[in-house]
C-alpha cells in the first residue's frame, strides 16, 4: 500500500533533515532564502477562517484527527 504524506508532514520531515545534517543557524539561513513563513498572517487568517468560529474550527481538527487515526 502507498501512504502519500500530507504537506505537513513532508515539511516535518525536510525540517528534521535539514536539522540532522546542518548546524542550526545554517537551517535557519535556508529558510530565510526560501522565504519560509513570509506574509501576513493576520490577513491571511481572515480569508481562511472567514465565518468560522472558534467552535465550528475545532470540530473540524477533532474530525481531521479522528480520520487519519482510521488510516
């Protein structure tokens, strides 16, 4: 059976990569020049989450999580 990873988990998994195989302040020159974790976070939540309330999101992470505990 394949098992495609989700992209949290490839990023995860590149992280502990880079981490095992770099000094830390060389992981974090690479994400700086990849420009990793730019924007605005602030107006991008907005977009994302626009009518949702605390609520309804974490209903949403109990589903996700009781779904992939099935996999």
């Amino acid at each position: 059976m394949i098992q495609v990873k989700n992209e949290q988990q490839v990023l995860q998994q590149g992280l502990q990569i880079l981490l095992a195989n770099m000094e830390p302040s060389e992981v974090a020159k690479f994400w700086a020049a990849c420009h990793l974790g730019n924007g605005d976070y602030l107006k991008t939540k907005d977009v994302l989450f626009d009518q949702e309330s605390v609520a309804s999101l974490y209903g949403k992470v109990l589903d996700f999580q009781e779904s992939n505990r099935k996999k």
